[in-house]
C-alpha cells in the first residue's frame, strides 16, 4: 500500500472510531459570508471536539456532507481541525436539528 493510502486508511479508522466509540456529542451551527450554514456534530478526544460529521448547506440550497465514510470532494470536505466553541463562531443547536439537515 502506498505511503498516501496508508495515511488516508489511518485518517479514516480515526474518525470512524472516534464516531462509532462516542459517548457524548455535540451539535453547533454556523452561517458563512456567502449565506451558507454549516451544521456540526463533535465528540470529545483528549481535552478537545473533534469534528466527526459535517454538513454545508450552500445558500443555493445544495448539501454536502462529510465524515469518515466521506472525508472530501470537490466542494470540501470534513475539517481537521479541533473545535472551540469559546472561541469560533458556533450556535449549539440541538441533535435533531443537525439530525433533519444530516439526513435530508
């Protein structure tokens, strides 16, 4: 297996454990510049959120969708970045909204 296959496998196992082992999660909303809102969901990972499914719903009404069944494409893809929601923009929302826009 080549070196990049390898470190997309290990990626991917990360996130898919991270997500099938959570315990706790958490919900969040954010509008960007354009008028799109992005809906996250994170579970907690040594003292920090870990960002384990996202959803961009673009101001043209498109959804795209990331997590570790889907980590990128051509519009993006999940972040790899710890969340901070003392400090980024983010509106805790409830699980069932994330929930309705997920499953859309």
């Amino acid at each position: 297996m080549a070196a990049l296959e390898r470190i997309a496998t290990e990626i991917m196992a990360y996130y898919r454990a991270l997500d099938e082992g959570a315990t706790q999660r958490h919900h969040f909303r954010h509008a960007d510049e354009e008028g799109g809102l992005w809906y996250i969901e994170a579970v907690p990972d040594r003292s920090e959120l870990i960002v384990v499914k996202q959803a961009e719903l673009t101001s043209a009404g498109q959804l795209h969708r990331y997590s570790w069944e889907h980590l990128e494409d051509e519009h993006g893809g999940l972040t790899d970045q710890a969340i901070d929601p003392e400090r980024d923009p983010l509106e805790p929302i409830p699980a069932g909204e994330f929930q309705r826009v997920w499953s859309r």
